[in-house]
C-alpha cells in the first residue's frame, strides 16, 4: 500500500545541491538534504553510478541505487573530458552545497577539490566524504563497506556465539557516513547563512565507524570487555514454539520482572544472580532455564506475558515481517515507489517528516541531461554536439535509443 507521510517544514526548499558523489554514503547524504526540501542535480559518468549494477539490478536501476538516489535530477557528464569539467564546473557557480567521495588525489586532478573551486572565487558548503580521510598513511586506500567494517572493529564487536567475526549484513559504514555528513552539511550550512563563508565538511568512514563503536574502544582497552560480548544476562535470542524472539535485563529490577513472568523465584534468591557482573558468569545456566520455558509457549502468548510484566523483548521480524508491523503501518514508515524501468520498490521514509509529497524515484542515467544544459545556456546544437562527442550522455543513450 502507498502511504504519503505527514507533510513537515521543508527548510532546504530554495537551496541546491551538487551531488558528485557514487554509491551509498555521498548519494545517501545528498538524498537526505533532498528530503528536507533541497534541489539535488546528480551527475554521474555517462555508464552511470557504479552502485546502479550492484545488488539487484536491471535496466540501469538497482535496489541500492534507487534507494539512495530517489528525488534527483540526473546530468551525465565525462568528468574527465575538459568539456565535461567545464560543465561540472558551471554547475558549482550555481549550487549551495556540493557533496563528492572521490579519493583525495581524483578530485584534485579533476579540479574539482575544495581549494580550486576557492581560487576560482566559490564558497560552497562542500562535503568530501573519504574511506579513511585527506591524508595519511592510509589516504590513499580504496575503502568499500566490507573493508571498512573489517578494518575499524566492526565485524570484531559482531562476533558470533563462537567468537567468530562477523559482517554486520547492512551497509552500515556508508549509511552512517550518510547521516553523519548530512547533520555536519546543514550544520555549515547554517554557518553559511550566519557568515557568507563557505566550508569544507570533511568526513571519513574509518572515523565513522570508530564513533560507532567508542563504547566498546573504551570497555575493551580497559580490559573490561576483552573476553565477552554481552553486556547483561539473561539477554539472548530464544526458541518459542513459533518463532524467535529477543529477551534481556539490563539490570536487577528488570532482572525481577523476568522472574516473575516465569515463575522462577529461585533465581530471585540465588546468590549466582545477585548482581549483573555475578549473573554474567553463569549466564549459561540462566539461558539453558529460560530456554526451557521459552520453548513451551507461542510468540503470541509470550508478547501478552512479557508485555503484562513489562519485560524487555522482542520478536525477530525478517524484512517483510518488519514492513507489515503494526507500529510501521501506524508511522507509515514505509512506501511503495513505482521504479520505472525496474518495478515496486519499498522504500523506508527518512526519520523525520520532512516530505511535503511522496518520495519521487530515482533518474534514469541522464534523464535530465538536456533540461539542465539548456538552463546552463546551451543551445540544442551544442547539446548535439557534446553528445556526439561523448561529454554528455542523456537519457536516450542511456537506453540505447536510436529514433
């Protein structure tokens, strides 16, 4: 079902963003200024951003690009053409806020970093966003998600039961640099506004990620969490007779409220249980009891008795369950987006209502070539012309049209 989200303010409506960017993090940035009312011009290379053929793709479109890239206007341009960087160039004259995630030394060559467009006299909010930042000994190191959680602890801190790391199954590192990039970006913005002095929003996946994860920096370097991942106990995955589900206490009143619901007033009085750090140690045994009386009852009749003791639980949802729990149809935190050329797509709405309509698809690669060249001044004819040459690609390329 397609649901519209409550319409909200849209404090971004009148500024524009040139988005440079490829993937997830800077596309993921510039999308959620969009979302807040911004004019997003993307401009990719005439075969498109790579996240178009990563996941499921088809016909130009892929889930990841058309999740991150919903809202924009798409002008494919060869970047590395002079032609094409003038263009690029003109462009940055006109917008407020440019967002790119190349790697230092391939903005440089392009022209396009932060202190040539300040020699040229611009003064943008402009938004690098790097796997491990501008400089030192790993500057120049490409840096994908997989590498990043690898690299920064991530797949450390999700090791299994078996203490085996683990990838954490969302892009996690490039969507939290996503969010990170665009709370620093309106943050310049306003500083922007305030001054008339542009800036330079410099952020990095490797930092990203570490910030994440200071909690669990600071427990392991103390040594305090070297040798376990929980945090409390009972607090684990359990087998109902249905399904699976989540329960934990995080502390000794919640502890209580457990044994209550399950009418284990041993443990309430068993001196192994008495503190968390003391229930830590033989959480073994406490999981191996709740275990049992987990496994007798439905998810239905646990949710009722968990929730009349108000016991911290949750059901596990795969994805689908997830888009059809009660709570995201009453938020509609979903929507359905007619994807042309691809099909439905569900997509999740950012968390704040910001969107005076519903969320628009993705472009196709340079589906809005033509109508931003002739707003830059240029005639039909030289559009023709750069065409020919393979500076700029529109919409018809892309599809290989040859009417």
């Amino acid at each position: 079902m397609t649901t519209t989200p409550s319409q909200g303010p849209m404090p971004l409506q009148g500024f524009t963003v040139l988005d440079l960017s490829q993937g997830v993090a800077g596309p993921y940035c510039a999308q959620l200024l969009a979302g807040q009312g911004a004019r997003v011009i993307k401009v990719e290379p005439p075969q498109g951003d790579w996240g178009r053929h990563v996941g499921v793709a088809r016909n130009g479109h892929s889930t990841i690009s058309s999740t991150y890239n919903g809202g924009k206007q798409s002008l494919a341009i060869d970047a590395r053409h002079p032609d094409g960087k003038a263009l690029i160039l003109q462009l940055a004259q006109q917008a407020d806020i440019i967002v790119q995630n190349f790697r230092p030394q391939v903005v440089q060559r392009l022209g396009l970093d932060y202190e040539s467009l300040r020699e040229r006299g611009l003064k943008p909010v402009y938004v690098s966003i790097s796997g491990y930042g501008p400089d030192g000994p790993f500057a120049d190191y490409p840096a994908t998600d997989s590498v990043m959680q690898a690299d920064s602890g991530l797949m450390f801190s999700n090791r299994d039961a078996a203490g085996k790391p683990q990838r954490i199954g969302v892009l996690l590192a490039d969507i939290a640099a996503g969010v990170y990039a665009a709370q620093a970006c309106t943050a310049a913005l306003l500083h922007k506004l305030r001054t008339a002095e542009g800036s330079h929003v410099q952020i990095n996946l490797f930092n990203v990620c570490c910030a994440l994860q200071s909690t669990v920096f600071s427990e392991e370097v103390t040594g305090a969490q070297a040798a376990r991942q929980a945090i409390s106990a009972p607090n684990g995955v359990f087998d109902a007779a249905d399904g699976k589900l989540t329960i934990l206490a995080l502390n000794n009143e919640q502890f209580v409220r457990i044994c209550r619901a399950f009418e284990l007033a041993h443990w309430e009085t068993d001196p192994r249980f008495a503190s968390n750090e003391l229930r830590l140690e033989h959480k073994a045994q406490l999981h191996a009891e709740l275990s049992r009386k987990v496994a007798q009852q439905s998810l239905a009749q646990l949710e009722a008795l968990l929730g009349c003791h108000q016991v911290l639980h949750a059901r596990v949802r795969a994805g689908r369950d997830v888009v059809g729990h009660p709570q995201a149809q009453h938020l509609r935190t979903f929507q359905t987006i007619e994807q042309p050329d691809f099909g439905p797509l569900v997509w999740a709405a950012a968390p704040w209502a910001c969107h005076a309509d519903a969320v628009q698809p993705a472009p196709r690669i340079g589906e809005h070539s033509e109508a931003l060249l002739r707003e830059l001044g240029l005639d039909p004819l030289e559009i023709a012309a750069l065409v020919a040459r393979q500076v700029v690609a529109t919409d018809s390329d892309a599809r290989g049209d040859t009417r």
